[in-house]
C-alpha cells in the first residue's frame, strides 16, 4: 500500500488513536510498524486474534499485563559482555514477572474451557525464568538500590561504614555543641563535602581548627573544613566506600551472567509479549468503538452494515450501509455539497484499511469486507502551487498514475470524478475512466455532481447508483446514503424555500428541457416511493420486534410453568415414594410382630391386633386430590361374602366378610379386618362358599352326671370367637344349664377375648373360671340363661 493512500484515507490517525491502548513501548513499536496485510489467510489469523482479545476482556474485564519493559538493548548488551545497572535489572525481572504471571491468567482461562488458540500458543512459548528473576529480586530492592542481603561481604562492608560514618558524626557533633566553639561556626550542622564530614566555619576562625577546607560560600565568609580529629576516620569512610562499590560491581557481575546465559530464551519471551500487548491494544481499540469482527473474503465483495467513520463522534454519526463487488462493481454517488459524500467515500477506504490490518470495524455483526492487493484513492485537493497545477491538473495527475497501477485485485475510490473543468468534457472524461477501471476488474466507488453519470449508471451493467440524502424541509443534509436513487440537485426546492419568488423559480424551470424534467420527476419519485417504503419497514420490523418480544414473553412463562411443573411432580413423586416407603416399613414391622408371636406359640392379644390393624391403615399412603377418584378396572352392583376383591387404596387382595352399609364392607386381608368403601374395590372373583366349621359337643363321663364342653385349644382368635358364639346357640338348644369352654392358658388373650364375649352374649347368664377339678385357669365355665 502507498503511504500517501494510508494518509489520505487517514489510517495514520487511526494508529496513533489505537498506540493509546497499549500497555508498553513493546506493543507501541508493533502498532507503529502496522500495515495492511494483502493475504486473506494472514488477514484472517490477525482478526481471530484480535477476537481471542476481545473474548478475554468480555470475559475477565481486564489482562495482568503491567510491570513488561522494552529490555531488548539491555540484554543485547548482557551478551557482548556490558555491565547493568540496577536499573537494567530490575526492568528484566520485573518482565520475567509479567511474562510468568500472563502465562498462568492464560493458563487458567484454558482450563475453564475458554477456546484461545493464539493466546494459548503465545502463553506456551513463554519460558518461565524465575531462577534469573529471583537472584536479581534477592539482590537489588523496589527502589534499585542494592541491598545489604546480597552478599555476605556486601553485609560486613556496610556495617563497617554505618560505624565509621557514627563515629565521624558523633565527633563532629561534640565540636558543633560545643559551647566554645559556637561563636566560630557560621551554623550548628553537620554536612558534606567532596563525600567527606566538614562543619561550616567562619573565615576569620580558620586556623583554630586545622584539617583541610573542602569548599567555602559563594561570600567566602564561611569555610567547610574537615578538621584534622576526624581526617583518619573520614579516610576510613573513604575506604570503606570504595570497597562497597567494588562489591556492589562484583554483583551486578554475576546477575549480568545470568542474564547474559539466557538471553536468547528472555527475547524470545519479549517478543511473545509484544505481540500479546498488539492483540491486547487492538481488543481494547474494539472495546472503544463498539466494533464487531467482520466476515473476510479475496472476491471483492463489500457488504458493510451500518459503519461508523472511527475517526467521528460515535454518539452522532449517520450510519453508512453499502454493498460492493456483487451485483455491481461500481458505485456513483451523486448529491450536493456537504451531504457526506466524501465521509462514505473515507469511510468505505478506511474500514477496508482497517480490517485488512487485523482490526474489528464499527459497524454492524455480519458485515463482510474484502482483502484487496492496493487500494487508490483520489480525494481531496491536490493543488500544487509551486509545481503550477491547477485542481483539475492535480486530480488528472493522481488519476494518471492509479490507472497505470490499478488491477482486478484493486479498490478505487474517486471524489469528485472529472471536476475542476468544463462540466461536459469533465462528464465525459469521468464517464471513460469509469469504463476502464470496470474493464480493468476493479472495485470502484465515485462522487460526483454531473448529471450525466445518472445515465451513466442506468445504461451500464455491473454499475449501480446512490446518493446521499438532503432534507428539503430543514434545508439540512441527513447524510444517509441511498443506493439505487440517483441524486438531485433541489435547487428550486432550496430557493423556494428561502425565500425566492415563485415566477422566477417557473421561468427557471421552463429553460431546462423537457427530458431533464421527467428524469427530475422520477427521480423524486422513487424518492417519495422509497420513504415510503422505509417507513412500512420501519412499522413492520417494530412490529417485529413487538411480535418476538411477546413471543419470548411467552416461552420465558412456559418455559416457567415447565419447570415449576417438573418441580411439583418431583416433589409429589418424592413424597409419594416416602410415603409408600413408610408404609412398606410399617407393614415389614407389623408381619415382623406377628410371626414373632406366632413362632412363639402363644395367641394374638385383641388389642394388639386392633393397633396392628390401626397403625396398617395410617401407614396406608393417603391421595391429596379431592377430586381423583379411585380407579375400578371391574365392578360389582353387589357383593356378597366370599367374593374376592382388591382394596385399590393399599393394592391388596381380600375377601367379603358381610355388607356394613349400602356403600361399605366388611373386608378381610390375611388376619385383618378393614371397613373398606364400594369405591375402594376391585371385583375379582367369586368364591365357592367354604362348609363352616361345625361345632360340636364332647360330652366325657364323670362321676355324678355329664358335662359339655367345647375345645377351642389351636385354633384362631377370630374362629374361636365365631366358634364360641355357634356353640352356645347350640347348648341353648340343647338343654344344657352350664358348658366349660376349654382356651388352654397360654398368653391370656384367647382366655380374655372368650370371657368378654362371654359376659356380654345373650344366652350366658353368667361365668366364673374352672375350679381345681375342672381345669382350673384353662377352663371358663358358663351358666347359661
């Protein structure tokens, strides 16, 4: 690229805004040296950087990237044997530092999962030289002073002088206040003289202190004189200096070393880090704009969105959307004066410039630029006095030597094509430049005031025209770019508006021909039409966008109702599966309880097996739905005892005892007992009536007469009851005035169960237990009505 074009297209001043984003002169040195890459694989590797740069500030806000020095010359000099200073040092420590410390910030993005890929490369080439930094840390301090620490020797030196420099003070402060010698000294202090003690003494009292005189005022009134009682200990001062800057030297010999053995590895690092600082300044210019990265391609293909000039004010500037390269390879604007016609020109140039140096441009996401080989461009004037070139000499001169240049690879942009001459010839003449530059392949924009070159545009494919907008009503540019309508003059618009009588504006428009009036119409009205248009676009996309609002409104609540909807399920689901499991338990402790007492011979106690009974059906899982009803996969209009149903509430199979109610039955499961609801019941079968057990009477023989009696040893609570009730009904009609119900001892539960049903039957009139001859407590023995 010529440099006159980076400077026309003002590049230049885009630099030196874009060298304030850098964090050292190593970042300063590569943006000064930034130029337009002309290869879309190196234009595309320095976007993605700068993108990697953006992403890392989007993400983190900032980079630890302070405390890096330009140390390259001081390195260099390490190598070829040069002695560093503290100074020198410190910057390359302080480097090592700042290079280390990035490396591990890049470190841990990457294992966050953060895609770096040329941060991450940049970072792994780093070589970590702590060694080096350490031993200059442990010599030299903040301050680049050398500190007594860094050497053993170094310690002893300066604890000599602490104490030869204490002694030389305190005898020179016993003559400072010392009362006969107050009157000879010009003031009460202690200073210093060619690196020696010396008190200020008056000139006339000079010989009253012997010693040397190291200096004296400007009045010659006052003399500094080292007196001769602190000559030996101020040479031993002397002395002792001289050894600490040996020793000092001595150091920074051997830290010079170090640095000198890994030169090559502390420039490499620094290269790494100029180019971290570019990508860095580059993201942060980004930041400032508010660019985007844009889409590059090596066909000529332009489609900028919404681009901003960086060199504006960002809060004010019109937006700029252009297409170049597809439909059309030229672009002629027309319009008047400070409508912006050379801002689109520059801004065009300027963003193509931009993107080809690896920088992301202000304009809209998806916009997509080209990498051209050159890019000319023939704006502003040019005008040379001492070469005698007129505006029209200097543009032709310019336009000469892009047109032997240019090529199919080239962008051109021409301001004020053919002006500064006679407007036909200068039509003509922009009009055939046009033609070769089209010929020639390249991407051409141009600006222009000729109506001819309206035509011109119509008449030729692969050329398009524009203008840029000028309000009428305010008498004021809006400086918007219109593609497809070719600019007016509105010289009668403007006039009317001002001011400027009607019959002269009608005389005027009588001169021009009939042709220039229709094409003037037309072109106002595709002005009308497109208004018209944009603002339909304008309704319709804020109806859009209302319409995807609402939209998102709606998903954002669905996708809450989802979700709240999943919550309660899980929850229901965990408190079901809590309470099932609860019940499980329940249940598993109950069997438990009973198989126990089963195994242990004895009978199931009545109020044991009511509270089993009772703690079954709490620990049954209740429905929190009003509203579900149970489920009845078969029903029954009646049942009858022995059916087979299931209880749906427990999922447990059982039979019908009897009918409680219209709607409730008796059920039994295993060895309970429930009132279950008709509702709660599956109808599975019906059941062969089962012959009952018969009771009978066993009449022994005895001494004086005989005695029934009924055995009821074995069996099970519930048929004992139900055996006992059968055989007193029995008894009663039988005859008998008293019969002995047998329940064997045991637990006690069958014996109580048999004398509570005893004690409130309507055929016992009363009960007492066996006597000793009779079976004693195993023997209840009932006096019937």
């Amino acid at each position: 690229m010529q440099e006159k074009m980076l400077r026309v297209l003002e590049l230049k001043k885009v630099i030196e805004r874009l060298k304030k984003h850098a964090s050292c002169s190593l970042g300063v040195n590569k943006i000064e040296a930034l130029v337009p890459l002309t290869e879309l694989e190196e234009v595309n590797a320095a976007q993605e950087a700068t993108d990697e740069g953006v992403k890392v500030l989007r993400l983190r806000g900032q980079v630890p990237f302070g405390g890096i020095f330009d140390i390259r010359s001081n390195v260099k000099r390490s190598k070829i044997g040069s002695l560093l200073n503290e100074e020198d040092l410190m910057d390359i420590a302080s480097t090592l530092y700042g290079g280390r410390r990035f490396k591990r910030f890049i470190e841990g993005l990457v294992e966050d999962g953060i895609e770096l890929r040329i941060l991450k490369s940049a970072a792994e080439q780093i070589i970590p030289l702590q060694e080096v930094e350490q031993s200059i840390k442990n010599c030299i301090d903040d301050h680049g002073n050398m500190m007594d620490s860094a050497s053993a020797e170094l310690r002893t030196i300066r604890q000599q002088l602490r104490t030869f420099e204490a002694r030389v003070r305190e005898k020179l402060e016993s003559i400072v206040r010392s009362s006969s010698y107050q009157k000879m000294l010009s003031d009460s202090i202690i200073t210093i003289r060619n690196d020696r003690f010396v008190i200020p003494v008056k000139q006339e009292y000079r010989g009253n202190f012997g010693g040397m005189v190291h200096d004296q005022s400007a009045s010659g009134a006052t003399l500094f004189i080292e007196p001769q009682s602190v000559v030996t200990i101020n040479n031993q001062v002397k002395e002792a200096k001289a050894k600490e800057t040996r020793e000092i030297e001595k150091i920074l010999r051997e830290l010079t070393a170090q640095v000198a053995e890994t030169a090559d590895d502390i420039l490499l690092n620094v290269d790494v880090l100029a180019e971290v600082d570019f990508i860095l300044a580059k993201a942060r210019f980004a930041n400032e704009l508010k660019c985007t990265r844009p889409i590059m391609n090596d066909k000529g293909f332009i489609a900028l969105y919404n681009g901003r000039h960086p060199l504006l004010d960002q809060e004010t500037v019109v937006p700029t959307s252009v297409k170049l390269g597809g439909e059309y390879q030229s672009l002629v604007i027309t319009g008047p004066n400070t409508g912006g016609k050379t801002v689109t020109l520059k801004t065009i140039g300027l963003l193509t410039l931009m993107a080809q140096c690896g920088l992301q441009i202000p304009a809209q996401e998806e916009s997509e630029m080209a990498v051209f080989k050159t890019i000319f461009a023939d704006i502003g004037d040019e005008q040379s006095i001492e070469q005698s070139l007129s505006t029209f000499s200097s543009h032709m001169v310019n336009i000469v030597d892009i047109l032997n240049k240019l090529d199919y690879e080239s962008l051109v942009l021409f301001d004020e094509l053919g002006a500064g001459t006679d407007p036909q010839e200068g039509a003509a003449l922009a009009i055939s430049i046009l033609d070769f530059v089209f010929a020639r392949g390249a991407r051409v924009v141009a600006t222009t005031h000729y109506s001819e070159l309206k035509a011109y545009a119509y008449n030729r494919e692969g050329v398009m025209n524009a203008s840029v907008e000028f309000d009428v009503q305010t008498l004021r540019p809006t400086y918007r770019l219109l593609v497809g309508v070719p600019g007016r003059s509105n010289a009668f618009e403007i006039s009317k508006r001002l001011g400027l009588r009607q019959d002269i504006i009608d005389s005027a428009r009588s001169q021009i021909s009939e042709d220039e009036n229709k094409i003037d119409n037309m072109i106002r009205s595709l002005e009308d039409n497109r208004k018209q248009a944009e603002k339909e676009m304008q309704e319709a996309e804020r109806k859009r966008k209302e319409a995807e609002a609402i939209k998102a409104d709606l998903e954002r609540e669905l996708e809450l109702y989802q979700n709240e909807k999943e919550r309660l399920y899980h929850k229901a689901k965990e408190e079901a599966e809590r309470a099932v499991e609860k019940a499980r338990e329940t249940a598993e402790e109950i069997i438990v309880e009973i198989r126990e007492l089963q195994k242990s011979g004895g009978q199931i106690k009545e109020h044991k097996l009511i509270e089993a009974k009772k703690r079954l059906e709490e620990a049954v899982p209740k429905s929190k739905s009003k509203n579900k009803k149970p489920k009845a996969a078969s029903t029954k209009k009646e049942y009858i005892p022995g059916d087979e149903v299931r209880v749906l509430s427990v999922g447990q199979k059982g039979h019908i005892v009897e009918k409680v109610s219209s709607s409730e039955y008796q059920v039994q499961i295993g060895i309970l007992k429930m009132n279950v609801s008709e509702r709660d019941l599956e109808w599975i079968k019906e059941s062969k009536p089962k012959p009952e057990p018969r009771s009978f009477v066993k009449v022994t023989g005895s001494n004086d007469s005989s005695r029934p009696e009924l055995d009821l040893r074995g069996k099970r609570y519930e048929d004992a009851m139900l055996e006992v009730d059968r055989y007193l009904d029995e008894a009663m009609m039988a005859g008998f005035n008293q019969v002995y119900i047998i329940h064997g001892k045991g637990t006690g539960a069958l014996r109580k169960g048999v004398q509570e049903l005893l004690k409130s039957h309507r055929n016992v009139k009363s009960t007492r237990m066996g006597a000793a001859g009779e079976g004693g407590g195993g023997v209840t023995v009932a006096v019937l009505k």
